[in-house]
C-alpha cells in the first residue's frame, strides 16, 4: 500500500480544503495509507544564515522524503495560493530538498465557481523551481466549486459526478506514483542540482 503525505495547504481553521483532504483519506483509505499534515505551526520564513530550520519543518520534510507522494489541496486567494503555503514551501527548499522528483497531486476548494484553478496554476509554477523540482502529475486538475455546499453532515462529497472525476484522478495518481519512483537514476542528480542552485 502506498504512502502519501496530504498537505492542507493553508493556516484557516474553517478552510474546506482540509475538509476535502479528510474526504480522500477515508474514501481511499483501502487504496492508500494517508496523513494529512497541517502548516499552521510553521514560522515565517526569514532566511537565517546558519540555515537553521524550525523543528516542524524538519519533521514535515522527513515525511514528505519517506511518502510515496504528496497531495497538495489549496484554496485561493487573490488568484493566488496562500502565502501560509508559500511560506511553508519556502522553508521546505532552503538547505532541504524533500521535493525533488518526489510525485505530487495538486487538489483544490473554493467557495467560488472557479474551484481554485488559478492558484492550482500558480503552485505548479512554484513546484517547478530549482530548489523543489517536484513531479507534478500532468492534466490532473480537481477543482472543487461552491465547496461550502459540496459536504454533507458526515463529510461525504454530495455531487456523485465529483466523487467519479476523483476516484479516476486518484487511480492514475497511484499509477504515476509507481511510473516515477521507478526513474531513480537522475534522482542524485537532481538533488546536487537543486542543493548547488543559486539566484546569486
């Protein structure tokens, strides 16, 4: 059984989707042994010069290195991703490298009718840079519209058609999973890469 870590990838107490990532968990929980991993502890990013990280930092980076991949869930804000998450991926590039090549699936939740498809964008955009380098599963966009109606009373997805869409996107995403920790010889590589890159 795969292991996946599922980041919630905002600081919000009421956000839906940790609610959405709570879903998965249970619905695929025969299929994947799933934690879900909250950022709200994690200090903001000031870029210490003895490159010293916070403890939660740490502790999410070794289990983002041990999971078979990584499901990020975010909502959006100013057609962007929260800048809780942006701060969290920050601390999880500077002197560590938990991303590289690791698979990833990008999920979303807003209480609007775009489902977060912009900030979905931007964090493909951001998993790219040289110091994350992450393998983001391609043409796998869950967006989840009018998410503060989409739960009923014991958390369950209410729309059948959404439940479908994920279930098929899930199945493929353990198949990527599989496909791309099965490409291991430029891993080192990529990791040197990423650790000797410098904007300077």
């Amino acid at each position: 059984m795969k292991k996946l870590l599922a980041i919630v990838g905002t600081n919000s107490d009421q956000s839906t989707n940790r609610q959405l990532l709570q879903f998965i968990q249970r619905h695929f929980s025969k299929q994947a042994d799933i934690e879900i991993q909250e950022i709200r502890d994690i200090p903001l990013f000031n870029k210490p010069e003895d490159r010293k990280l916070p403890e939660i930092v740490e502790t999410i980076a070794n289990k983002i290195e041990a999971a078979d991949g990584v499901i990020i869930s975010t909502p959006e804000y100013d057609h962007a991703v929260p800048a809780s998450l942006i701060n969290a991926l920050n601390w999880l590039s500077y002197g560590i490298y938990p991303f590289v090549d690791k698979p990833v699936m990008i999920t979303g939740a807003s209480y609007g009718t775009l489902g977060s498809s912009r900030a979905q964008l931007h964090l493909r955009q951001i998993l790219d840079a040289p110091e994350l380098k992450a393998r983001i599963m391609p043409s796998s966009e869950f967006l989840l519209s009018y998410s503060l109606q989409a739960f009923d009373e014991e958390n369950h997805l209410k729309d059948q058609t959404q439940v479908e869409k994920l279930e098929g996107l899930f199945e493929d995403f353990l198949a990527f999973v599989e496909m791309v920790n099965q490409l291991t010889e430029v891993h080192e590589f990529n990791k040197r890469e990423a650790a000797n890159f410098s904007w300077e």
